[in-house]
C-alpha cells in the first residue's frame, strides 16, 4: 500500500542538511519512505490531507521524562522549599515503594505515550527515584522494556542506581550513604543490559545510567566506567547541576564534578553528562581533550529557553549539546544536534 501525506510542513533532507518544505507531501509504501517533496508522480492506495500539521522525522530525546510528576521534584524551589522534596529523616528510617509494580508500570506506560505523541521516536529515559525504597531495579525497567516494546519506539534503557540518598533534617539535606545497595543496583543493571540489548528487533538498546553524581562513589563510578566499556554501551551520568552536589564533591574530593569526572577518566566516548551549568562565581575548566559530550540543559524555569553555552565546559575534545526543554513532550529535554548514541 502506498500513502500520501500532505501537510503544511514537511521537514525534509537536501544538500546535506535538514530542510523545511512549504505545502510538500511525504509518500510511503509500507512504512518505507519513497518520496519528500511536492507534486509525486506516482500512484497512491491512501491520501491523507493532513492540513496545517508539520511532518518531521522522531525526534531523540536522550533524557527523557518518564514520569507522570518529574516537574514537583525537578523544578526550582522558592525559599519556602529551598530544602527541596526530599526524604525526610523519620520516612528515611521506615518506608517502602510508594506504587505497587502494576502502579508503577501504568505510570511509565503513559509517560512514554505522551512522549510519543508529542513526536519523539527515540528516546533514554529518565525519571525520579524518590517513589522507590531506594532506587529503580530490573524489574522496573523489564516493565518499561515491555512498554516500549509494544510502542515501537527505539530506547536506551537501564536501571538507575546509587549509593546514596538525600534526605533533610528540616535545617539542611545530607546524604544517607549504602554503597552495597548501589553496587547491588550495578550489578542489575549490568544484568539488565546482557539481557535486553537488542531486544524487540534491535529497538531496545542498552545503556548504564547511574543517578546523580553526588549519590555515587568513586568506586561506582569506576566501575561503571569499566562495565560501560566492557559491553560498549553508553553512559548518561547528571552532574554540575545544583550547589549542592558542587559543594558535596567540593568537600568530598576537593574538585569541582566535571574536572573529578576528567580525573578518573569517566569521561570517554559515548558519555553523556547533563546539565553543566556554571556555579554563581564559579569556573569550571575541563582538560584538553577530554571525551563525551556535554549536555547543556539550563536549570529549574530557564528550561523554558534555551541559553548560550559557557566558554569553560567548550573544549578540544568534550562536545556540547545545547538541549531546551521540549514543554509539550512531557516536560521532555529535545536535543536535535545530539546524534544517536550507536
């Protein structure tokens, strides 16, 4: 069967580069392209008139929302909640997961439809650990498989993990540390990749995604350094994203996140860091040569734009994405430029 789709805005190839094309049309026979352009010579089974719609290629979203509420956790507290959502003391010492799997399974299940419908084809999730009694597990990102499965969309998936969690006193956050839990977490989710890369006709990718920087250890992170490049899968890893996190790691290692990810030698091909931005009266100054690439997501409500990247993360060797925030995609991070991770 052969379909065309005329619309508005066809977004199209030419000269090496993507283009817009004004009142075009798109043809395909089985889901296969044949055509982007105007005026297709051929015969068509289907025409759709999609009228003032833009056709585009999916969009990659590498830090995906797959969370119903991410934005409660996420965005910028005002002095009331400058503590943040966090655990408190008492809930730290007696709690358990807060959905049940079935729960916790639907609220993937919509997350991912709604980035779905807003456009995006392939995809890293992401999404907050506070609902868990500590941290995501095989489970969990078994479930999402199988919901990105019957989406068919591309993903790169793994089980989050850490060896810390925030929790608050009501005068400060601190950091209530259980590396053998996030070595466990580790370990499943090395286990999660030798299982489900290339599961669904290759849909499904694997990749190692450790929670935030700050809830790491040295020996976390080099192992996951080393488990990355072992199954040569891709790792995303949120750093220089809070004071917070800037002071810990100040006070943990005496370097700033980003130069003590150069220093252990995190930073390699197929590494991903968001959200690098710059501390108030701060610097922060990458090696020569340093790999990966850089995110450039802004914080809390200037995710809204999109701002110019800061001279001191551009270096010889580490790339830079810039990444506004996608509002319609779930609270979503599109990031266009950055190419898919292989």
């Amino acid at each position: 069967m052969i379909t065309r789709i005329k619309a508005a805005f066809i977004i199209g190839y030419a000269d090496g580069d993507l283009c817009i094309l004004p009142d075009a049309e798109l043809v395909h026979e089985d889901g296969t392209i044949v055509f982007v352009g105007r005026d297709y010579p051929g015969k068509v089974d289907i025409d759709i008139d999609a009228g003032e719609a833009i056709v585009s290629p999916g969009f990659i979203d590498l830090n995906a929302l797959a969370d119903i509420d991410h934005a409660l956790f996420d965005s910028w507290p005002d002095p009331g909640r400058r503590l943040g959502l966090v655990w408190s003391e008492s809930y730290l010492g007696d709690h358990g997961a807060v959905f049940t799997r079935e729960q916790a399974r639907f609220r993937r299940e919509f997350a991912l439809s709604q980035l779905v419908r807003n456009g995006i084809t392939t995809l890293m999730p992401i999404a907050s650990e506070s609902y868990h009694e500590w941290c995501e597990d095989y489970e969990d990102l078994a479930d999402t498989a199988a919901a990105v499965e019957d989406l068919g969309v591309r993903a790169y998936l793994g089980p989050s993990y850490r060896t810390a969690v925030p929790y608050t006193d009501g005068k400060r956050v601190m950091l209530h540390e259980d590396e053998r839990r996030g070595l466990d977490g580790l370990d499943q989710a090395v286990r999660f990749a030798q299982d489900y890369e290339g599961r669904a006709h290759g849909l499904i990718r694997a990749a190692l995604l450790p929670a935030r920087i700050e809830t790491q250890t040295e020996q976390t992170l080099r192992l996951t350094r080393q488990a990355a490049d072992e199954l040569k899968v891709p790792v995303r890893l949120h750093a220089a994203q809070g004071l917070f996190e800037v002071e810990t790691m100040i006070a943990r290692t005496g370097r700033r996140p980003l130069p003590y990810l150069a220093d252990l030698g995190f930073l390699a091909e197929r590494t991903y860091i968001p959200h690098a931005w710059p501390s108030p009266g701060t610097r922060t100054c990458l090696p020569p040569q340093a790999p990966g690439t850089i995110w450039r997501c802004s914080p809390g409500p200037e995710r809204r734009s999109c701002s110019a990247p800061s001279p001191w993360h551009i270096t010889a060797g580490c790339s830079t994405t810039m990444t506004p925030t996608a509002t319609a995609g779930c609270g979503s991070y599109w990031a266009p430029t950055q190419p898919r991770p292989t």
